[in-house]
C-alpha cells in the first residue's frame, strides 16, 4: 500500500523541508521549532491534538501565516522570502500569490465561492491566475468534477450541494490549478459522517496518482491505509514520525501511545 | 425489523385532519375600524377643502418646465450616484488597505462630508465662483518658489473659467455626489467586512492577488449587503435633488413648482404636486431595488434565484 521510502533516489529534493518553524501569535507560541521533510509523492498524515499546530504549519506552508523563526522551503525555495547573501528580502505580494498557484489547499470548512456554480468555482483561478481561455478551462473542469465524481453538479451552486460534494467541488478547484503539492486542513471534520467516504475515496484516487499530499485528519483508517508518512504533533513540535503502520503498531513516544490509545 | 415490515399501511388510518377553533383576533377588528375611520376623514378633507384646488393642480404639474425639472432629479440622482458609489467603493478599499496614509486620507475624507449637512455644502459649491474666477492645474507654489529665485516661474497644465465649469448644475451635482461618497464608503466597508474571512483565504490559496480577489469573489458577495442600503440611498438621493433648489439650479423639479406656486399665489397645491411627484418617482426606484436585489442574493438560500435577500442565510435549511 504505502510507497517504499528506498525507492527514492538519495538525490531526491524535499517538497517540503522545514527546518526549526517558529510561530507566535501574539504571545502565544504555536510551533515551537517543527523540523519535517516530504518527499514527491509521498502522502503525509498529520495527526495530533487540537491545538497541537498542524493546521497553522499547514498555513505557513502556503504562506497564510508568516513564520516567526526558523526555515521553511516548498520544492527547494524558500517560503515568503528570498536569500541574497545572508540577507532575507520579503516576497512580494505578487510573487508570494505566484508560489501559492502551485499549491493546492482544501479547507475544513469549504470555503467555496458562494456566488459562482461548482463550475465556475472551478474554472475561476486558472482563468484569472493563469490566464487560461475560458473554453480549455471548462473542460478541464468537467473533467476534474467527473474525476471526484460530480459531472452533473456542474451548473449547481454550492448551497444546492451537501457537504461532501461542496467539498470535493473544493478538491477539484485546487487541482485545477495543477499543483505540485496539495494541503489537507482536516477536509472532512465538517462533513456528517455518511459523506466522508466520498471525499476520503477522491483523496485516496489522487494519491494513487502520484500526488504530493500533507494531510491534517482526524481519519485513522485514511492515515494507515493512505498515508506513506505519519507525523505526530503536539504541543507545536513533532514528537514522532514514520511509516503509519509501525507507528501505529508501536509508538515508541508515550504521548502519541496516549493520543492514539483515546482515538482508536 | 420484520414486524414493521409486516404491518400493512393501509390497516392505519389516515391521520384525520384537525379541526379546531381558530383564535380570535378582536384587536385586528378594533384597528381596521380605527383605521378606516381615520381613511375617511383624509378623504373627506381631501374632497372639501376647496385650497386644495385639483384642477388647478393636474393643470399645472405636468406643463413643460416642471417636466424638465423631473428629468433633471432623476439625472442629478443616477449622476451622483454613479459617482458616489464608484467613489465609495474606492474610499473604502483604501480605508480597509493596510497603507496607513490612504486609510488615514479616506478617514480624513468620510469624517468631513459626514460632518457637514448637504445644504451647507451645496450653497457652499453653489458659491466656489467667489474663491477663484479662474481654476488652473499646476504644481503647488510654483510663483512663490519663482519668486524665491527672483525668475519668473509658471507651472500650470490647464485651466478653465469658473463659470464655465461650475455651473450651477455641475456644483450641485459635485456636492451631492462626494457628500453620498462618504455615506456609500461606509457602507461598502460593511459590505466588504461581512464576507467570511475563508473566502479571501481561499482565493488567495489559490494563487489570486488582492486585487482579483477584491473585484471577483469579496465584492460580489459584499454587493448582497451593499445593495439594500444603496436602494435606500438612491431613494434619499433623489429627494435631496430638491436641495439643488438651493444652489441654485433653476431647472430643477422643486425650484418649478414652487416657482410656478408663487407666481399664481397658490402655494399649496404646487407643495401637494411636488410630493405626488416624488411619490411617483421613488416608486419606480423601489421596483428598481427589487430585482437587483434578487440579482444579487444569487447563489445564497437552497433556492438559488429566490428574492430573499433581507433574509439572513443561515436560517435558509432545507427550502423546498
């Protein structure tokens, strides 16, 4: 199931390289130095209290949120800033929303465009980010939408669509951006319990395609049977990572053995 | 499992419809007889007082002059709302941009017309022609600064008479339009402030940059807030076109008829045309408002193109 960490190449440049992240809000520090590495293609499964900081790691990803200290890097360039010598220069406005094109995220809560129908929400950022013509970017949306299973929703807006099909409407907007990396933030915590398989099998159907994944989730299954990578956060630092099924076999940190013994 | 199965629908009954005693409402009794009697007094002065003069009225108010004026209230109203909206969405960006000296500057600028009543502001406009006869374009103190060298230095780009810009119209005009801007900022800003910040966080996930964010996916949704105040505004802008009368622009609905009044020294009648046609006016606007309101609450209730735009969402579960 999971891929074979050893069929990678040493060579292999990290999606995602974190080195001591930092960030505070206010006076509240909510990852006290998070050190992570993806690898292409890999799906990494964040697990881990509430308030651990999976999601604003998530978010700094993207640049959402600013780091405070530390490095973050997405496919070998820095997030937000650029190096010159030893001196960091802010992105700009333009270059950070460049950067953020090729990363695809899905929120908890959805968050479509209310005032567009599933299409339009589709076809929208490819259209004005990339300027795609508007012809090529409708197919390529119905072929996403049929992808996550909603061919007919096309000319539905999202008020008219539960909220597993809101929600795979979500995972088609991202990737019709072609994404190197797509981001996760607990998409199915939302959902009544019957819709979440739904959007657990779209996730699962790009995964098998070969897609980078960072996936925050409360879905245990989806992390053994899904995840390569399993990372466990609490109290803003990773505690324990590896391949899923050993760390569920055996936590070797006696938090995660807490934490997974309460959810299982 | 196979009991309920096995029980057949038709051995129950149909449920028998409820038959009871409605409640009695004696209040809504009480209040149309109030009401109507109230109806039938109006009516009754309506009809008998001879100042009221009908004919003379109906003879009056549709002549040539007072049908300009009309045209030039809805004019001076779509004009200045044009300009004030467009002016007030830009106000209020700039009062949401993280730039302090533009959110300064627009604070600046909605503090001031707020501050001054439209009367005031519009004799004041009416008046401009006192400061300068002429109005140039230039660099600021450039004689001062030629002075200073002791050469003689002019840097103006343009310039134009004041009586030919500042018409009286055009002054009126000006005045009500920055005046609504201040009002029309506001309520932008509400308008903007209402749409759920995970609308901004995902089209910026998406690659989009402020501005393409601002003009696709926040004010649209901000324009379901902004739309029922702005009918109201349009609806107070075109009776505050009377203010032109004023300034003054002599073509205008109100300076006709009260014109017309104090000519045949018969006020009252000209007063009670004067409302009728705002009355007829304003209603037109109101139908206006309606199916731009439905327009714009797309998208939003299960029903997606109901007419339920006050109607919070939310609320809104299940439709139909």
């Amino acid at each position: 199931m999971g891929t074979d960490p050893s069929g990678f190449a040493a060579t292999d440049q990290p999606m995602v390289k974190a080195e001591n992240v930092h960030k505070r809000f206010g006076r509240l520090e909510v990852l006290k130095g998070v050190d992570l590495e993806v690898k292409p293609r890999e799906v990494t499964v964040m697990l881990g209290p509430s308030g651990s900081g999976k999601s604003t790691f998530l978010r700094c990803i993207n640049h959402l949120e600013k780091i405070n200290g530390g490095r973050l890097w997405v496919d070998g360039e820095l997030v937000g800033y650029r190096q010159q010598g030893d001196k960091l220069h802010e992105l700009k406005e333009n270059e950070v929303a460049r950067k953020r094109a090729e990363i695809g995220m899905v929120f908890q809560r959805f968050n479509l465009f209310p005032h567009m129908t599933a299409l339009g929400n589709v076809i929208e950022a490819p259209m004005r980010v990339k300027g795609t013509r508007k012809a090529d970017a409708i197919e390529r949306a119905r072929e996403l939408l049929g992808q996550v299973g909603l061919a007919d929703k096309a000319d539905v807006y999202p008020a008219q669509l539960s909220g597993g099909q809101q929600q795979r409407v979500a995972i088609a907007r991202a990737l019709a951006m072609d994404p190197k990396l797509m981001l996760f933030d607990e998409p199915t915590s939302a959902l009544d319990p019957e819709l979440v398989g739904d959007v657990l099998d779209a996730m699962r159907k790009l995964a098998e395609n070969g897609m980078t994944m960072i996936v925050v989730t409360h879905e245990m299954g989806f992390a053994r049977e899904v995840g390569s990578h399993l990372v466990f956060m609490d109290q803003g630092t990773v505690v324990e990572e590896g391949r899923p099924s050993e760390v569920f076999a055996n936590p070797r940190h006696e938090r995660t053995r807490a934490f997974l013994s309460r959810i299982l | 499992m196979t009991e309920t199965a096995t029980r057949p629908a038709e051995r129950v009954p149909p449920p028998e419809t409820v038959k009871a005693v409605p409640v009695r409402h004696p209040g809504r009794w009480v209040a149309a007889a109030v009401i109507a009697l109230l109806v039938a007094m109006f009516v009754h002065m309506l009809v008998t007082n001879k100042a009221f003069q009908w004919r003379f009225m109906f003879d009056n108010m549709f002549r040539p002059p007072v049908i300009e004026g009309v045209r030039t209230a809805l004019l001076v109203t779509i004009l200045a709302m044009i300009i004030g909206v467009t002016l007030g969405i830009v106000i209020a960006v700039m009062r949401l941009s993280p730039n302090p000296i533009l959110s300064g500057a627009a604070w600046v600028y909605t503090w001031f017309f707020r501050a001054v009543p439209r009367i005031v502001l519009l004799v004041l406009f009416g008046n401009l022609g006192i400061l300068y006869a002429r109005y140039e374009v230039g660099l600021p103190f450039d004689h001062q600064i030629g002075n200073l060298f002791g050469i003689d230095f002019s840097a103006r780009i343009f310039g134009l008479d004041a009586r030919t810009v500042v018409t009286g119209f055009v002054a009126g005009l000006l005045g009500l339009a920055l005046s609504e801007a201040a009002y029309m900022a506001e309520i932008v800003r509400a308008g903007i402030q209402s749409v759920d910040p995970g609308q901004q966080e995902a089209a910026q996930a998406c690659g989009m940059g402020r501005g393409v964010t601002l003009r696709r996916i926040v004010l649209p949704q901000a324009m379901r807030v902004i739309i029922p105040p702005t009918g109201n505004e349009t609806i107070a802008m075109l009776k505050d076109s009377a203010l032109l009368a004023f300034v003054p622009v002599t073509n205008e609905l109100f300076f006709q008829l009260q014109a017309i009044g104090a000519r045949t020294f018969r006020v009252f009648p000209m007063l009670v045309a004067a409302c009728l046609w705002y009355l007829a006016m304003t209603s037109v606007l109101m139908i206006g408002q309606y199916f731009l309101e439905r327009y714009f609450s797309r998208g939003f209730g299960t029903g997606g193109r109901q007419a339920g735009a006050r109607m919070r969402v939310g609320s809104v579960g299940h439709g139909h």
